[in-house]
C-alpha cells in the first residue's frame, strides 16, 4: 500500500497549448528506500485530478491499484489520482 499524505486542500491549474487546463494538487508519498526499510521523509509528488474534481482534504490517503497503469516503455505509471481515506480503507478491510 502507498500511503499518501494530503497538507493542504488546494488545486494548481496549467494550462497547455491546446487550451486544456491540467488540474494537480501537491501531495506528500511514503516511499521506502530502495533497500526496503521505511524512508526518514516522505517524498513530495504532484497528483493529477479529474476536470472539475475538488481538491483532496488534508488527510492521509491510500493510492488504489486501478490508479496504476503500464505507460510508454513499459514504465509503470500513475494516472489520474482516485485516492480512498485511509480511515475508510481500514474499515473496507475490517
């Protein structure tokens, strides 16, 4: 499970050269280190929502499998973030 850490619920808009506005909210990832043992920090990473979606509360989040894809090169990739609260999580698997 990745868990992922919302701090502020606010949105960031960029707009690209075809007119589109890409939506993203910055977020913190619990990542382990490469030799598996938990990392001192989390990392910050930036999440792409859905068009119109409202930013994610400040709250700890888990990232569901369905958000991962295989993208180019065969890279494993996140699309666009669906994250489930962790205290609904724990409860789902209860």
């Amino acid at each position: 499970m990745l868990k992922i850490e919302i701090k502020e619920a606010s949105l960031t808009g960029r707009k690209w050269a075809d007119g589109r506005t890409v939506y993203e909210q910055h977020a913190w990832a619990f990542i382990p280190e490469r030799n598996g043992n938990a990392a001192d920090y989390p990392q910050r990473i930036t999440l792409r929502l859905e068009d119109g979606a409202a930013p994610y509360p400040a709250g700890f989040y888990r990232l569901p499998p369905s958000d991962l894809y295989v993208g180019n090169f065969g890279a494993l990739t996140i699309g666009r973030a669906h994250l489930v609260p962790l205290v609904a999580a724990q409860k789902q698997a209860a």
